[in-house]
C-alpha cells in the first residue's frame, strides 16, 4: 500500500481521539474483526465511529426489522443488530459463504444469532424473497456497488414511511464526481440518478474522512 497522506494520518489520529473519549472496549467487535482479519476476509468493514452511527441511527428511528446487504464477517451487523429491541431482527445477505461462516461466528459471539439471519447468495436473489419479513425500519446497503440503484429499487418495495435506507460508498475519495470513473463509481453514479428523481424519499449525501479514508454515505428517509 502507498504510504498514507499527512492527511490521512490526521484523519486516523482524530478517529483515535474519539474513539478513546465515545467508544466503549467491545471484546466481541474486536474479536469479529480479529477473526475476519485472520480468515483472509479483505478489511473494508465499517469504521468503528461508522458502526456506531448506523447503530444509532436504527435506535434513533426506533428500528424493530433491519435488513442488511453484504455481511463480510458481521461487524456492521453486529453493531446494527445491537440497536434491535427484545423481538426484533435482523436479516443480512452475503454472496460469499466462506464470509457468512466467519459472520455466523462472530454474531454468535456476539449473543445476537437470536436475532439475525444470514442469507447466502447473490442479494438480487434474495431480495424477492423477503416480502414475508418486510417492512423494514432500516437498510443498510454495502454489498456489489454496480447492484447499488437495483438494492435501492428493492429497499423501497421493502420499507414504508419513516424507514431509513443507507447506503456506503458514495465518495470514493472523491472520484464519485467524476462521470469517467470506475464500473464501483458508475455504478454508484447510476443509484444516485435514481435517487435524486425518486419522490418517495429525501435523502442527503455525506463525505467521510477517518481510518478508512476519505468516503461517504447516502442517508435516505422514507416519506
Ligand atoms: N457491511 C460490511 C461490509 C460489507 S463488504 C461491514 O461494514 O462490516 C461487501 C460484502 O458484500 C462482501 O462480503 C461481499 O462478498 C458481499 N457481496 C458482493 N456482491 C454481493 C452480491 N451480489 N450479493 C450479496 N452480497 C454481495
Ligand atoms: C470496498 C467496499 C466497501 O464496501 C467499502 O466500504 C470499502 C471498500 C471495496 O470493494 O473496495
Ligand atoms: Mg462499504
């Protein structure tokens, strides 16, 4: 890897800073990341500050069914599923089942296999198939990003007024502006056409800098 930017070495001392004032010691994320890390899985989870934000965000709209697209080892999951009332739960999809058998683990670590289903195979199949647990509170999108507009056309089949949809990835480190960018940013480029003619929803666009770099998210509400 090329050697970080002064600036990114700022972005990472200020996400330690808060980290250490916000974040409690958490033995069962640090152990999912621990376990995807040696499992091989490639490290493009959520940021810690990232996980605590969808968690809130799901605690804020008082969220009782989530639905998560691309699981990797659990972490987002985990953080997501912790939001989740007594009864509440959570249904994530991941095409890779080597990744779903690192992410049951670590959500059963976690004490939350209770409350989350892992559903394995590409999620343009199994979203059709979701009908019967629906309406969802909360979707959480960060699978295949050229899939990213036809998740989105599915999550608002799948939720009802007052859900949030969130989707990561929206930056890029910034190529998101550029219309030459790659088949991750037009794919991206495509879900956020769709968004800005879609009626049902006001949405806003965040960028992010921290440990994981320079990204953002797309934060939409149901109307
Ligand atoms: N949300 C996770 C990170 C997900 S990484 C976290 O923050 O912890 C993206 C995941 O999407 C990978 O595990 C990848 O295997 C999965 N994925 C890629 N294409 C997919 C598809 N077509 N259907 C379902 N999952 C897919
Ligand atoms: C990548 C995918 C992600 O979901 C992410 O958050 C960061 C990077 C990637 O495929 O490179
Ligand atoms: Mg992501």
């Amino acid at each position: 890897m090329a050697s970080p930017t002064p600036q990114q070495d700022q972005w990472t001392a200020v996400d330690e800073y808060y980290a250490k004032l916000l974040m409690s010691p958490d033995a069962a994320l640090d152990a999912a990341l621990a376990d995807s890390a040696a499992a091989g899985l490639p490290q493009i989870n959520v940021a810690p500050n990232q996980g605590k934000l969808l968690h809130l965000l799901a605690k804020m709209n008082g969220s009782q069914r989530i639905l998560e697209i691309g699981t990797l080892g659990g972490y987002s999951t985990i953080w997501l599923a912790r939001a989740l009332p007594a009864g509440g739960k959570l249904i994530t999809l991941e095409y890779e089942p080597r990744h779903a058998e690192v992410a049951r683990k670590n959500i059963a670590r976690a004490g939350l296999a209770d409350r989350v289903e892992i559903r394995i195979g590409p999620a343009i199949e199994s979203l059709p198939k979701l009908a019967g647990s629906a309406p969802f509170d909360l979707v959480f999108i960060d699978a295949d990003k050229v899939s990213t507009a036809d998740y989105f056309t599915w999550s608002l089949k799948l939720t009802k007024p007052g859900s949030v949809i969130i989707v990561d990835n929206v930056v890029r480190k910034g190529a998101i502006a550029d219309p030459r960018g790659d088949e991750s940013v037009q794919g991206i480029r495509k879900f956020n056409e769709l968004l800005s003619k879609e009626k049902r929803v006001d949405a806003t666009a965040l960028q992010t800098v921290g440990t994981k770099g320079y990204d953002g998210f797309v934060i939409a509400r149901v109307k």
